[in-house]
C-alpha cells in the first residue's frame, strides 16, 4: 500500500508523458492541461480505486482516455473540426502507385517486430510521427487507435462520413509508414541506430 | 466483380479491414492479391505493426521519463 506522499509523487512523475499523450490528441495546450489535472484530481480523491493489478501508468492513462474523449467533445463545440485541408492529398496515396494500379518499388521489410515493441526508443519515433500529423489527421487517427473507439462513433463525434474516415485513416497510416520508415527501419537496417 | 484486384485496392482494403469488417467477397479478394504480392504482404505486416504498437502505447501511456529534450529535439 503506498502512502498518499509516494502517490503525489509518483503521479507527478507521471505527468509529462500524461501531458504529452493528451496533446497529441487534443493540439491545444490548455485542454491537455485541464485534462491531466482532472485526471491526477481523479486518482488523488479515490487512491483507493488503484486496486494495483496494473500499473499505475496504465491505470491513469485509462482515465486520462475518459477525460480526453470529454475534452474532444468540448473543443468540438468551439471550434468544429474540418478535414478538408487534408483532402487535396491525395497524392499522398497516388504516389504509391502508377498507372495501372501497381505498388511502386518494394517496401522495406520491418524487422523483428516483437523485439521493437520492446525498445523505447521506437516509441520515442513513433511519438514524433504521430506529433508530424496534420492535426486534424492525428487527432482523428488517435480517437482509433488510442482511445480506440469505434468508427461510428468518430464519425458522430466529427460529423464525417465513413467513407471519408476510413480514408483519413488510410492516409494517416501511410504518413506513419513513411516516418517510421526513414526514422526507425531505415536506421535499423543500415546500422546506424544508436 | 473480378476476383482479381491491384495493389492500389488491396492496400486501401489492407487499412479498411483495420477499422470495419470486410466483406466476404473483399476478403477474398485481398487473399488471392497477398498470395502473389510481395508488396503488399509486406504492407500487411506493417499495419498489423503499427496497430501492435498502437495498442501497447494506448494502454502503457507514453514515458515518463526526464527525456523530453530528445523528443522535442527531434521534432523540430
């Protein structure tokens, strides 16, 4: 059983990888702010709701999770989201292929997959991809696959189509592709990774 | 509808079937074009990857720790 000084600290200690995580999402400091300190509220006045089968890291980031979706909603109403500044790319996904349909050149193999998931440093690159996302593009890409909520939902949240969805997401697979490529596989495969 | 597909749909149905059901018929689709693509089996493994490490930064969070000068070092 911690005391309540080792979790006040343990939760500040916590704080700037909660704070980055919200940011991603979120692109608007305050709210991230306000949604970590909710978030830290939360534990402080239940410390007992840690039950520690987790750790606390993923306990908190589950709440933060809550509290992000509810900052979404509220920036929603201020400032509505628009995905068109990202829809004239679409060489994005043209650039892959020529004419006829076919793949150009051949991707790189990624390697060891069970053994990068275990590195921080990937994380570190990923992090950076996903902070080189058009904002809107990330912050659609992260409602999937971190607070991981299904796509009707998004599309409700954001007002798009699923048609229009699945193709922010294919882009922003492909951007994240692309990154980790030249920022993590490409230095992996010639050597060069510290 | 052919059963035969090109990379350019096999790589949309690749991420699409990361967020909705396929069809059956698009299912088999994608398995006849992954037979005989190299490219797009490689694609394949990518996104089931990038799904993998999404997951795992979804429920462990970010770190913590006092490395933030690298990160946003990098960004720039």
């Amino acid at each position: 059983m911690t005391s309540i000084t080792d979790l006040h600290q343990q939760l500040e200690n916590l704080r700037p990888g909660l704070y980055r995580f919200a940011q991603l999402q979120l692109r608007n400091e305050c709210a991230a702010e306000d949604a970590v300190q909710e978030t830290l509220l939360a534990v402080l006045e239940k410390p007992d709701s840690f039950a520690g089968n987790s750790s606390l890291r993923t306990y908190v980031t589950g709440i933060l999770k809550f509290k992000i979706i509810d900052h979404l909603r509220s920036l929603k109403k201020e400032k509505p989201l628009e995905i068109k500044d990202d829809e004239s790319e679409d060489d994005l996904i043209d650039s892959l292929f020529n004419a006829n349909g076919h793949v150009i050149g051949t991707p790189t193999v990624w390697g060891a997959p069970e053994a990068t998931l275990q590195e921080k440093d990937f994380f570190r690159v990923l992090e950076v991809c996903l902070e080189n996302l058009p904002a809107k593009t990330a912050r659609v890409f992260m409602m999937r696959e971190w607070l991981e909520l299904e796509t009707e939902e998004i599309c409700k949240e954001l007002d798009l189509s699923t048609s229009n969805l699945w193709v922010v997401l294919y882009r922003a697979r492909l951007r994240l592709r692309e990154c980790l490529d030249l920022n993590w596989f490409g230095k992996v495969s010639s050597g060069e990774k510290i | 509808m052919s059963v035969f597909i090109v990379c350019k749909q096999a790589h949309q149905l690749i991420s699409e079937g990361l967020d909705r059901p396929l069809s059956l018929p698009e299912r088999t689709q994608l398995k006849m074009h992954l037979a005989i693509c190299r490219a797009c089996t490689g694609f394949d493994g990518q996104m089931s990857f990038l799904r993998k490490a999404m997951k795992k930064t979804a429920s462990e969070g970010l770190p913590s720790e006092a490395d933030n000068t690298g990160i946003e070092g990098r960004a720039k």
